[in-house]
RNA sequence: GGUCUCGUGGCCGAGCGGUUAGGCAGAGGUCUGCAAAACCUUGUACAGCGGUUCGAAUCCGCUCGAGACCUCCA
C-alpha cells in the first residue's frame, strides 16, 4: 500500500510524513497506566488513539511492534522523590501483597480494554519485571559521568547534560525558566539541582517494594523503565512514543535525556501526544479527584452521570475528536455519541438489505479515497466518521428508493464499511449474542406474524398491545414498508 | 510567576486564507391505522477590537476568557 501518510511530531511541532526508520517494520512504544485503581475515562483516551494508529499502521501493511508497558513500581506518591510508591502505599492501606494490587488492577484494565474493543498490545512489559536492565541502563549513565550517587539514590545530572545537549527540546523548556522554577522549592533534597530527577531510589525501611543494586537496596526512577523497557523490545532508536500529552514533562523529556546518554541518541524518531479529556473545562484526572472510571460510565453508578453508556458509545465518542484536541465530557454530548454511533451501525445492517441498480448515483471510489486521506492526515477519525455519515445518507436514500447503487458499489460500500468502521475504528455492535439467540428469534418471528395477521385484519387493539407488551419487555417494535422489525432496547 | 495551548451556531466537534464539515437537539414536510424509524427541507457560528489581504473563523497585534505543564497524573 502507498503510503501518504502524515502525523504531527510533538519534537518538531509540526506535521511529518511518516518514514519508518526500516520499512515495513514499525516499533511504538506507549506509557501505560499505573496500576493502583480502576481505569478512568481519561486513560481510554490514549488506549483508543494509540489503538487506532496501531489499526491503521497495520491495515497500511506495516509490521507493527506495539510495546504499551504497565507501570506495577517507581511511581512515587506525593514528591517525585520524596514521596512514597503509589502501589506499595495502596497494598499497605489494603493489607495486600504489592503484586497482589498490581495483578487486580491489572486484570481489571485489561478487562476495560477488552470491552472497549482495544487490541492488546504486541508486548506489555512491567517494570518490576525490568529492574536488571534500567540498573545497567543508570550504571551506563553513571559511567558517562552524567549521574551521582547520593546516600544510595543516583540522580541525573540536568546542568551537565544541558551544557552539550539541549534539555528542553521536547517540551519546549528552557532550563533557566526551570532554574528559576525551582530555586524557591521547599525542602533540602539530596539533589544537587531541583531539576534533576531521580534514577534510582534508596528504598526507606517501610518501603516494601526493594531490589537490590550497586547503590542501595531500592528501586528504579520512574523516567527509567520506559527507556530501559522501550530500548529493550524495539531498540535504541525506534518509530513512534507515544502518551498523554501530561506526560511531555518531565516524563518523556527526560526520557530523551537518558537515552542521549546511555545509547547516544534520542529514543524516538516520532513523538505522538494525545490531548486530555475534560469534565467542566478540567483536565479529568487522579489529583483532581474529577474522574469518573470505565466500570462507572458501563453501568451509569456515579452521580454525574444521568444513565450508563456502552463501552462502544465511549469509544465512538473518543474517536469523534480529533485526538490532539481536548475533549469536553457530558451527559449531552454522550448521548449525541450514543445515537449517532447507533445510525452509523444501523446503516451497516440496511448496507446487506439494498436492492442493487443498474447505475450508481454515488462516487464509491472517490468516497474511499477521501475515508485513506481523513486517516493520512494525522489520524483525522472525526473527518472520516464525517464521510462515513454520507455514506450512511446514501444507503439510507437507496433503502427508501430515491437514490441508485449499482451491485458493485454496494459490495465496495460493504468493504468500505468493513475497513473503516469495524478494523480501522474498532467499532462493532453491542448485541449480546447468546445460544438463546435462534430460540428468541424463532420467538419473535412467530409474534410478529400473529401481529401481522391482527394487522390484516385491522384489529389495531391487538396489534397495539402486542407492540406496548413487548415494549415493556424493552423489545422495540417497528413497523416498515417491508414488515415489522423488533430490536432490543439498550 | 514562567512556558504553551485553546475560545466555532442550543450541545459535542472538524476546518486553519476563497468551496455545505459531521453528529445530537430544534422547526416544517413525506411516509404511516397510530407510533417509531428513515427520507426531504430548514440554522444570521466562528470571544472582542484593530491590522495585513482582492478576500480571514483561518495570518499579525492587542484585550478579555478558559485550560495544560512547571509536583504524581493518560
């Protein structure tokens, strides 16, 4: 496949035409989320953007090596340096074991993921399963002189490094705005500088999750596993990283500044930020206490929500922004999402029922086109479900016989329809399918045929009450031209 | 305080120098025993004020407003 792709390189601020570093291979690495509770609406968005790019990549024949790590140690609580483990705190309040947490919330993620239709990842690595190569990794950065060694913590050494790299290239920083920053922090730290950042921790006699190194019996800085992890499955210098745009600094900048010393070079060619979700015109996240999880949204138990929404709905309502823009969270919105992501899978249904012409009122090659460049253009998803929609108009015209589509043009649409909506945008139908599945249609077939007969002859006090029965069995009746059709409600 | 981003019709959200974005909601109509769905028609939108230009939502400046990062955060 022809490759026109174009993304927007968060490192150069501008839009890029994707080049593979080796062709067809591409590697993505992804931060994952730190596993000490339930995944919230905010971490679906970068799990359903970077999903989307991992679809398309493939769909574009690229072999992609998609590295999304979970974060199971390092992420301290309160201070970057100074603060506590979030896992080690978390097990400590619930009287578990750390990896006991860790293996919970784990599942629980996963469990989202699967119900919002993400493909898992190629390799997810944990940390804690990493600790032997991000110690080579700060012995490396140790021996090029750019770290010290600080009662049994090493830090990384920021004014060093700015002297012949530029610290800041990725985020945009200047190092003195962050001198100037940081100069009234509270507190003495073993730093030299506020600004350095912290390889690895000596573990303080409560803190239950501890390796053994050449320094102290602790645990590695947080910027470290990605570099070590990263570096590992997909080599020094690899396609794309990607993560939360929240994550641009210190995370990711200091990435970069790890791996110029240990591996002599960036990390990544291309760097992909998704932008944040909102919830009043706020960031939704952990500090804010605003977040409202994945489980809540699937089953409408949280009290800013007015009833609960399908993990489609919310993946359709991710997709329909643009993934560099904010998205603003509510009740209107989702339910805008949810109807018209209901449209768009109806018209997939009526796309196997149109009768064929013989001439075509619609360009279906053209429309194709236009779906590739929508997805070219930096991952454009809301274009293409824009194109997507007229595409729903004309299947809808052609049902009601005011448009034509030749049988070739249909059975374009149905591969379109099947490219698009259901490999590229993840997207599929929410129907429960069960065994009970033949028996209940059997069921139906069998009402609506009494119906019919009722109909026929004009007993409209039959044919209602079999419709208001069955309605309050939440089953929709749905009279057409063709015959009654039945769906069920939710 | 520093750095950066954004402000689009009732709501969400594309576009980023000239062409209808799209979805939801609203209004009118077609269809229909009724209802629903669908279809057709319908919207004085681009924070404000200046400037550049033949032409600006789109570029520049200022003002106002909102947000992100600078500390863990997707």
């Amino acid at each position: 496949m022809e490759n026109n792709l174009i993304l927007y390189n968060t490192l150069s601020r501008k839009k890029e035409i994707f080049t593979p570093l080796k062709a067809p291979f591409v590697g993505m690495y992804v931060c994952g989320p730190t596993v000490y509770g339930d995944a919230h609406l905010g971490h679906a968005r970068p799990a359903i953007t970077f999903d989307l790019i991992y679809r398309y990549l493939t769909h574009l024949d690229y072999k992609v090596r998609y590295v999304r790590n979970i974060t199971d140690v390092g992420h301290l609580e309160a201070d970057a340096d100074e603060g506590e483990d979030k896992i080690a705190k978390k097990a400590r309040l619930e009287q578990l074991e750390p990896m006991e947490v860790v293996q919970y919330y784990s599942d629980r993620y996963h469990e989202n993921m699967s119900q919002l239709n993400v493909k898992k990842p190629s390799i997810e690595p944990r940390a804690s399963g990493h600790i032997i190569e991000q110690i080579e990794m700060v012995k490396k950065i140790m021996d090029e002189g750019y770290a010290y060694e600080v009662n049994g913590s090493v830090y990384f050494d920021v004014f060093k490094y700015n002297q012949s790299h530029e610290y800041g290239k990725l985020s945009g920083r200047v190092l003195e705005d962050l001198i100037s920053n940081t100069r009234d922090l509270e507190g003495q730290t073993e730093k030299k500088n506020g600004y350095d950042f912290a390889l690895w921790k000596k573990a303080m006699p409560e803190h239950i999750m501890r390796w053994p190194s050449p320094w102290s019996d602790g645990f590695p800085g947080w910027h470290m596993e990605c570099s070590a992890m990263g570096c590992k499955y997909l080599g020094e210098y690899f396609d794309i990283h990607g993560g939360g745009m929240d994550l641009l600094f210190p995370h990711h900048e200091s990435e970069i500044a790890q791996s110029n010393i240990a591996n002599g070079g960036d990390p990544a060619k291309y760097w992909v930020h998704n932008n944040m979700i909102t919830i009043n015109g706020k960031k939704m996240g952990k500090s804010l206490n605003n977040f409202i999880t994945l489980n809540e949204f699937f089953n409408g138990e949280h009290k800013s929500l007015e009833q609960a929404f399908s993990p489609m709905t919310i993946r359709f309502f991710i997709l329909q922004a643009h993934y560099r823009s904010t998205l603003d969270f509510s009740n209107e919105a989702l339910v805008a999402a949810e109807k018209g992501l209901d449209k768009l899978l109806k018209a997939s249904e009526t796309l196997h029922q149109l009768k064929a012409s013989d001439q075509s009122d619609f360009n279906v090659v053209e429309m194709k086109l236009n779906c590739y460049r929508a997805l070219d253009d930096d991952f454009n998803s809301p274009i293409l479900i824009a194109h997507l929609f007229e595409v729903v108009k004309w299947i809808n015209q052609v049902k009601h016989e005011k448009a034509k589509l030749k049988k070739e043009d249909i059975e374009a649409l149905k591969i379109l329809f099947n490219i698009f909506v259901f490999q590229i945008l993840g997207l599929k139908p929410e129907k429960q399918s069960n065994d009970d599945h033949e028996i209940v249609d059997g069921l139906m077939n069998t009402i609506l045929d009494i119906r019919k007969d009722a109909k026929d002859n004009k007993n409209w006090g039959l044919a209602d009450k079999i419709r208001d029965e069955l309605g309050k069995l939440k089953i929709d009746i749905k009279d057409t031209k063709e015959g009654a059709s039945w769906e069920i409600k939710e």
